[in-house]
C-alpha cells in the first residue's frame, strides 16, 4: 500500500523544510517500521514559484498503514502542524499497488 502526502509550503521555508523532511520527520515515520520506503519528490506545476512536494510511503499491508493512522500518525502530524503553522498545507491519499517495473 502506498501512502502519499502532497504539501505545499511557504517557499520562504523551503531549504529548511526539505531539510527538516530529510533529517527528522520521514526518519521518524520509518522508525514506526510501519513503511519500508520513502520517496521525497518536488512536484513542478504549472504556477512559478510553487512549492509543491510529494512524500510517497511504502507499507507492506494495509494493516500496517492503519497501525500507523491509530498510534504514530496523529503525534508525527501534530508535530509538522506546530512546527510550520501557517506555512503549508496537505492533504493525503492511498493508493493499492498494482504493478512495479524496474528494468
């Protein structure tokens, strides 16, 4: 199972935030052994100077995503939220792994 949080942000925070991604917060979520795999990605739109990033988490099962909605997500997301109040937004999916193709 894939789960993906797209986010904007301030692009006055940028460096930092990627940073902050890098070093703390996505470590902390693959601490929960929940996802096995992260991908960070910077999503280019159409509008200049946009911020837009995706973080793509890969779990095993879908058990394993929902053991991280019920006892790691709201404190992690609690901790984004007060750390970058007012600088972002985001919004997340779920996505069911069909196919993987590395040549």
């Amino acid at each position: 199972m894939l789960y993906n949080v797209t986010v904007s942000i301030d692009p006055a925070i940028e460096s930092e935030w990627i940073n902050w991604m890098q070093k703390d917060h996505i470590p902390s979520v693959l601490q929960t052994k929940c996802f096995y795999k992260c991908v960070l990605s910077k999503i280019h739109g159409n509008e200049a100077g946009e911020c837009t990033f995706s973080v793509l988490y890969w779990a095993v099962s879908k058990e394993d995503y929902e053991l991280y909605q019920l006892l790691h997500a709201p404190r992690l997301q609690k901790e984004h939220s007060a750390r970058y109040e007012g600088k972002f937004v985001a919004f997340r999916t779920t996505m069911d792994l069909i196919s993987e193709f590395i040549p």
